[in-house]
C-alpha cells in the first residue's frame, strides 16, 4: 500500500518562496493529486497500480512535479501579459 504522506511529501514542490504540498486522494483505484497555489488548483491523476508497479519511483516523481511547475508558471506568465 502507498504511504500517502511520505507521497506527498515527495511530490512537494516550492516555486519562489512557497512551498506546495499536494493533498492526495485515493477512490477504488484511482489517485488524485491536488495543488492549490494562488487560488488555482491542479489536479493530475493516476492509479495505484501505476504507482505502486513503477520501476522507478523517483521518474513518476519527476514527471508529476515537472508537469505541475510548468503549468502554475505558464498561468503565472499569463498574468503578466500587456494587452
């Protein structure tokens, strides 16, 4: 079974000077990752079986991480555009 917090912990992310530590949810299966930064909340899903099956634990990680990053700075640079 997957440790939740300690998931949680790892898939924390700290973008300037805030630090976003997703809540996660497990139904029947089915894992939600939820980041709330700024008022927006990103959800990416995935399974317990993937995460649990996955050779490397640290390239699941990396892959959510990096995916949510890139979308908060890409709302982020849309605020910021002159029109």
């Amino acid at each position: 079974m997957i440790n939740l917090e300690l998931l949680s912990s790892a898939l924390t992310i700290v973008i300037a000077d805030t630090i976003i530590k997703p809540k996660i949810e497990v139904n029947d299966g089915s894992v939600k990752i939820i980041y709330e930064f700024s008022g927006m909340t990103i959800t990416e899903l995935s399974t317990v079986f993937e995460i649990e099956q996955c050779f490397r634990l640290d390239f699941f990680v990396e892959k959510v991480t990096l995916k949510i990053k890139h979308q908060i700075y890409n709302s982020m640079s849309e605020r910021y555009i002159v029109r």
